[in-house]
C-alpha cells in the first residue's frame, strides 16, 4: 500500500528556487549600496613601492594631509595601511582637490617622492594617473632608483608613491636634529 503524499514536490521546488533568487538578489543589492563610495567623496589608490626595486611596501602607512581654505578649521589627515600588494584605497571629499601623501611613520620610510612637500593635484591623479619620484638636481633627493622602476606606469586614479627604508645614520642625524 502507497502512503498518501501530502508535500507537492514539485510547487515546494519552484517555491526554494524563487526564494533563493530573492535570497541572492537582496544579498547582491545589498553589496553594491555598501561598496558604493558616497556622493560627496572621490576614490584614488595609492601604491607604495621601494624605489630600488619596485616591490611593494606591505603592511605601512600612508598618510594623505588635506589642505584647506584660510579662515577654515584644518580637516582631520586620512591615515590607512597598504595591503601586501603595496596599495591602499582612500575616499577624499568632494571639493578636495589639493593634498600632500606621506609614506610610512617618519621613522620607517625615506619618500622618494617630489609629492610629499608639494599639494598633489587629486583632478590629473583621477584622469591620468601619476608616478611621484624625486630629483636629486632640484630636490636634494637622496634615493637611488632601480632599472625595474622604468617600467612602472599609473593607472587613471592611481598615484605610485616611491620610497626606502631610512638608514641608521639618518635616524641618528634626525635624533640629533630633534633635540
């Protein structure tokens, strides 16, 4: 004898088909309003490399410092870390369109970077890209750039920040300086 069957197989089917398509759909929305920058904020990503090799600095701060109109409280430093691959991702505010980057903590890191002392235009780094090095004629620059660096190109959005670690004599030149 059949035991009667109570469950339609069949419509319970087409019911946890749709509500697992509703399931993904909501999950999916859900994602894209969160990875979503803000209306008021402009994405870069800044690459840090060392100079002489061109590998990536995992793992160290980047520090971008926002300039602002006179008369105008100074708004807070937007300070991340870059991931292994060398890069971090920054949301800068709207009507920010000068900034200065810092790599490292100041103890870690020498910037080999002519961006670091001078306001970065945020409008040709989201157009254009830009690979910030230093010079020694104009700039007293004391880095020595590795061949793998000419082959180092920027992406539209992308600013690649170079620098090296800071030697034990600097350390103890700029200990003494401090004093």
């Amino acid at each position: 004898m059949k035991s009667p069957d109570l469950v339609n197989w069949r419509t319970l089917d087409r019911m946890s088909r749709a509500l697992a398509l509703g399931l993904a759909l909501s999950i999916s929305i859900s994602c894209a309003a969160q990875n979503s920058d803000p209306p008021d904020a402009r994405q870069i990503t800044v690459r840090l490399l060392d100079c002489r090799s061109g590998a990536p600095y995992g793992d160290k701060f980047v520090t971008i410092g926002l300039f602002h109109p006179a008369n105008s409280p100074q708004p807070p430093d937007l300070k991340a870390k870059t991931a292994a691959n060398g890069t971090v991702v920054f949301h800068l505010p709207k009507p920010q369109t000068l900034f200065r980057v810092f790599p490292g903590t100041g103890n870690d890191l020498y910037p080999c970077s002519d961006m670091v002392f001078k306001p970065i235009d945020l409008d040709r780094i989201i157009s254009e890209g830009v690979v910030s090095r230093c010079s020694n004629k104009t700039q007293g620059c004391r880095c020595k750039f590795g061949k793998a660096l000419e082959e180092i190109d920027s992406r539209p959005g992308e600013l690649v920040i170079l620098a090296r670690p800071i030697t034990s004599g600097e350390k103890i030149r700029w200990s003494i300086w401090q004093d």
